[in-house]
C-alpha cells in the first residue's frame, strides 16, 4: 500500500485537470452512503469520529472504494496539535485490496476548490475577471488558483477580519504570480466583484445582498453549520440558488438556513452539481443574474481526487 503525503498530492493534482475529473464524477454512478457520525466519550473535551464511504459502480472498467477518514479533537490545541486530522484510505473496488492511504486534509482542500470551480464553469460569467476572496485560511489559495483555471481572474482582493493574515497571504500570493491584493474595506470591495468566494467560519453574515452587482457568481464554501453564516437573507433572495448535493438543504448555513426560517422556499434552489453536470439545468441563463453556490462537501469529490492523485502517481 502507498502512503501519499500532501506534498505528493501537490505534486500529482492541477487546475482545471482535476475540476474535470469532478465533472465526470458528478455525471457518473457514485455510490455515496450517508456520513458517519460518532462521539467518542473522553475525560476531557468530547471527541468526534467522521467517516465518509463511496465507490465506484462496476462498469467493466477499473472500480475504486474510499473512506475519508477525519477526527475532531477539540483540545488538541493544548498539545500544540491540530484539532482536525484526515487520512484517506483508497481500496481497490474489485478485490478490496488497500492501494493508498493519502493526506486526507490536503485532498479536501484540492477537491473542495475544484467543487467550486466547477460550478462557477456553470454559474459565473465567462468574462468574470475580477475576484473578491473573503477568508485567508488554507482554503483561500486553492480556491483563487481553482476559479482562475476556470475564468479570466486579472484581480483578487483578499479581505479577512484579522488584517495581518490577510497582508501575509496576499504577498505570498502575488510573490507566486498571482494577482492578489490585500483589502480592507469589504463594503467596498465586492461591489466590483464579477466572483466572490468565501471560506470563513463566520457566525454572522459577512457578504451582504445589497453590495452584489448584476451579474455576480458567489461562491459559498464556509459556515458548515447551522450556526454559521456567510450571507445575509439578501443575498439568498436576490440570487438564483444552486447547492453541490442535496444535503445542503439541511446542513450547514446560508441555504439551509433560509430553507428553514422561510426566507427561500425549496423551488428556489433551482439545482445542484448532479444536475449542472448532467445538463439537467442550464445553470446561467443571463449576463446580469446573480448566482449563489453553496458546498457542504461530498465523499464523491473526495473519491475522485482520490482516483485522480492514484493515476497520476504510478500505479
């Protein structure tokens, strides 16, 4: 069995090589159980065990099994640990042979950037040149490099709410060539956006309704909980509303939670990544509409990441 490390995945995965792996995963008969959620009692904090299954449907090719593997330690801090780790395990879906375990934390960021990319394909307009990445954490470099394999990006203003973090990636990403630029008046920035993206763990609207400009695609990655939020009730109202799986009418903030106070009802969310990939809908339809994409994530993605890292590092 071969240990893939995030550096290897670096190595083996691109843009948009990998949003296209994700659109045939999403035209394809992924098997996606429901994920796994265990406590486990522990003296101090409780701990939290996810599994997330798939597997390929045998059709005379290759088929693949994969579990994403995460664990949640809330006081690891105090160890001088990450609270979260990831492993993913990747078996051979004929004889149920171990082939990889790989750095699970690094494919969900590559696979959740090419997620997203791959509806903004769908949703956000061909011309869209200008780019508004509200977040610096380690999402936000896959997230700009996956849009700009996907649209014209000649300029990303990066806002977070803590200004040094924010300076710090921005000189990390244009001294790597990428046209970033530190901001820090949000209000005044996304009113020019043509794509805004956010990846934060905000408790309350960060993006409001009103800032969007006809046309905008935004792009929802963060608030994964019903205690999150990202965007206020303007947005959802303003926009046409599409989701990755159907487990974003339930989980996570934004979409979930207008579906639940009222603010949207269930006809407004007019798809998901199944449906934009299939042609089951069209997707954009006007140069000034607004699009909102809102990712809760998926053990589909994961596993074709997975697949993809395992072809483009020996077989």
């Amino acid at each position: 069995m071969r240990v893939v490390t995030a550096a290897d995945i670096d190595r083996a995965l691109t843009f948009p090589a990998l949003i296209d792996a994700l659109a045939e995963a999403f035209r394809s008969d992924i098997v996606t159980p429901a994920r796994h959620h265990h406590e486990i009692a522990r003296a101090e904090s409780p701990a939290t065990l996810l599994l997330m299954p798939a597997w390929t449907a045998p059709t005379g090719g290759r088929s693949f099994v994969g579990v994403k593997i995460v664990s949640v330690y809330p006081d690891n801090a105090q160890r001088s640990l990450p609270s979260v780790f990831g492993t993913y395990l990747l078996l051979d879906g004929a004889t149920g042979e171990p082939l990889a375990a790989m750095d699970g934390t690094r494919l969900t960021l590559w696979r959740t950037a090419a997620a997203s990319a791959l509806a903004a394909r769908h949703l956000a307009r061909e011309d869209a040149s200008r780019m508004v990445m509200v977040g610096a954490g380690a999402l936000a470099p896959f997230l700009i490099r996956a849009h700009a394999g996907e649209r014209p990006i000649r300029h990303v203003a990066l806002w977070n709410h803590r200004p040094e973090k924010t300076v710090r990636l921005a000189v990390e990403l244009s001294t790597a060539g990428l046209p970033v630029e530190p901001v820090a008046d949000l209000e005044a920035a996304v009113p020019d956006a043509d794509l805004v993206s956010c990846a934060t763990l905000s408790t309350a609207p960060l993006v409001k309704g009103a800032w969007l400009k006809p046309g905008v695609h935004l792009d929802l990655v963060g608030a994964f909980n019903l205690s999150m939020r990202e965007a206020d009730d303007e947005a959802l109202r303003r926009a046409e509303v599409y989701v990755d799986t159907a487990a974003a009418r339930r989980e996570g903030g934004d979409v979930a939670l207008g579906l639940k106070d009222g603010t949207i009802a269930d006809d407004d969310v007019k798809g998901d990544l199944f449906d934009l990939c299939r042609g089951n809908v069209a997707g954009r339809s006007r140069p000034d509409e607004i699009t909102l994409y809102k990712s809760v994530g998926t053990a589909l993605a994961d596993l074709a990441a997975a697949v993809e890292v395992w072809a483009r590092t020996g077989r």
